[in-house]
C-alpha cells in the first residue's frame, strides 16, 4: 500500500512499504489560485513546404481587479535544407498596454557535423 511522508525541507517522498521501494523525492509546488477565468483561446498551426507556421492565442475575462486580457504567442520558420531560420512573437495585451518579446533564431549546418545555433531576443512594451 503506497503511503507518503513529508520532510522538513518541502519534499514529499511516496514509497510502497510492502516491495520496499526506494524513495523518490518530489517538490511540492504552492497552489496558486486563478487570477481570471479563460474565455476563449484558438490554436493553428500549419506546414506548406519549407514553411512551417503555429499561432495560439487566449483572451480571458474580467475577474476582480484583473481586467480582461489576451495572450498570444506565433512562429513562422523556413526550413533551408538541414538549415533553418525562424521568428517567434509572444505578446500580452491587458489594461491597455501591451508587452512581449520578438526573437529570431537561426540554425546552420555547414558540413555534416558542423554547425551553429544562434538567436536574438528584443522585448516589447
């Protein structure tokens, strides 16, 4: 039968006395409520040829002193053989402000085994 014990620093340990199984820590997590309830959200995503395109979005409603807002995230990449380039947009839009990130990536393959990764981020507000 699996019982569980907690430690002092946080961990939960479950074991099952019967086979004697070692213990595996876990780390608790505190619960956070929900701020907002979510109204609606919406997913695409697609591939046409060396195009590959993903777009996800959710607005949520109005709940207390949190206002609605809309958070949304977008990737377009282009696939150049082994190589590809891509931009990725993640936004938020709440109170009247907006704020997010653009960033471009890129990875590089020059021979079979050689190649390079590299990215550059800007936030937006």
């Amino acid at each position: 039968m699996p019982t569980a014990s907690t430690c002092s620093e946080g961990l939960r340990r479950s074991r099952t006395e019967e086979e004697g199984a070692p213990d595996f820590p876990t780390v608790l997590l505190p619960f956070t409520p929900p701020t907002s309830d979510i109204k609606g959200g919406g997913k695409v995503m697609g591939k046409q040829g060396p195009w590959t395109l993903a777009f996800l979005g959710a607005g949520t409603e109005e709940a207390g002193s949190v206002t609605d807002a809309f958070f949304g995230v977008g990737r377009v990449q282009r696939d150049l053989g082994r190589s590809s380039l891509g931009v990725t947009w993640a936004g938020r839009e709440a109170d009247g402000r907006s704020q997010g990130s653009v960033s471009v990536d890129a990875t590089l393959f020059f021979t079979q085994t050689l190649g390079v990764t590299a990215f550059f981020i800007r936030p937006s507000s």
